[in-house]
C-alpha cells in the first residue's frame, strides 16, 4: 500500500521541482492507480478497503496539483513552509493591477462586440499567454529557492490566480452566449 507520509512528489517518485516531465507524471499515476484502485479490493477486508480508498484520493489530489502550475506552486510554495490563503492575498504589483482592470473592461465589452466569440477567443489566448510567461518565471524562483525568490514565487502566483480567475470569467461569460443563443 502507499506510504502516506510522503509528499506528493515522493508518492510519484519525482524530483521536488517545479518543471516536471507531465508524461512521467501521467505515467506513475496511472501505475499508482492500478494498485490502490478501490475494485482490486473489493473481496478485502474492511480496513484494506477504507486504505484503497484513501489511497486513491491520496493519488487524484496529488496528481491534479502537480499536473496544473498554479496548483504545483501553492503546494511548493507549502513545502518551503509558506501557507498563503488565495482569497486573501493580493498582488502589490500595481501596474499588474492596473493591467487586470483593462483586461476586466476588455472583457466585458466582449458582450457588444460583433463577434463576441472571436473576441473572447483573442482575450483567453493573451490570458494563456501571460499565464505561460509566469509559470517560466516561477521555475526559475524555485530553483534555489532562498526566502526573496521565494517571496517572489508568491508573488507570481498572487498573478497567476488573477490571471486564472479572469479566464474562468471569460469562459464563463462564453457558456452565457452560448445559453442566450
């Protein structure tokens, strides 16, 4: 069974890093899958069980945040002892502020543009984008890891959940169109 002291890139059995090889990752969790998958213990005792099943979301939680950068960076950022609570932290960066404004306005006229699909498509791509940029700029704050880079890895990911945010708003605004049609 699963040893479930270890973190998440332990149970893979992966190099704590932020840049990791996501077909490795995909590969160990299915092998991780198959042998602490609930139906192989179905005949099991009651305690066999109740571990299968533990052990499985064990591996689902470990595997979707290792797999999404935000994600990956909050449970770094976890393991280098910084807790940060998302829905209170902001970013201090003021011109990334003012540039989330514009994307906000941007978005929101996507609604009286005469192809409002085209339009949000080009705001999701520049979003993907920007998001990409950051995650670059957040393995390399994690490569050494000393208290200032990683202040600044909080930083970046204060931007990337901004920036996260924004493209659920965007898709979600997109599911609107389309339920009006």
């Amino acid at each position: 069974m699963l040893d479930f002291s270890k973190n998440y890139f332990e149970l893979f059995g992966l190099p704590v890093g932020y840049v990791l090889d996501t077909q490795q990752l995909a590969e160990r969790y299915r092998e991780l899958q198959r042998v602490v998958h609930p139906d192989r213990y179905a005949s099991a005792s009651e305690q066999e069980r109740r571990l299968s099943m533990q052990g499985s979301i064990l591996i689902n939680e470990a595997y979707e945040s290792l797999k999404n950068p935000i994600r990956r960076a909050h449970y770094m950022l976890i393991l280098h002892g910084i807790d940060m609570d998302a829905r209170q932290e902001a970013t201090r960066d003021t011109a990334f502020l003012m540039e989330q404004l514009e994307l906000r306005e941007q978005l929101e006229e996507t609604r009286n543009s005469p192809d409002p699909y085209q339009a949000i498509s080009n705001l999701m791509d520049g979003i993907s984008k920007r998001i990409n940029t950051l995650v670059g700029q957040m393995a390399v704050q994690f490569e050494a890891a000393t208290p200032d880079e990683l202040e600044e890895a909080r930083e970046i990911l204060r931007k990337m959940q901004f920036l996260q945010k924004l493209r659920f708003d965007a898709e979600s605004l997109e599911t609107e169109l389309d339920e009006a049609l």
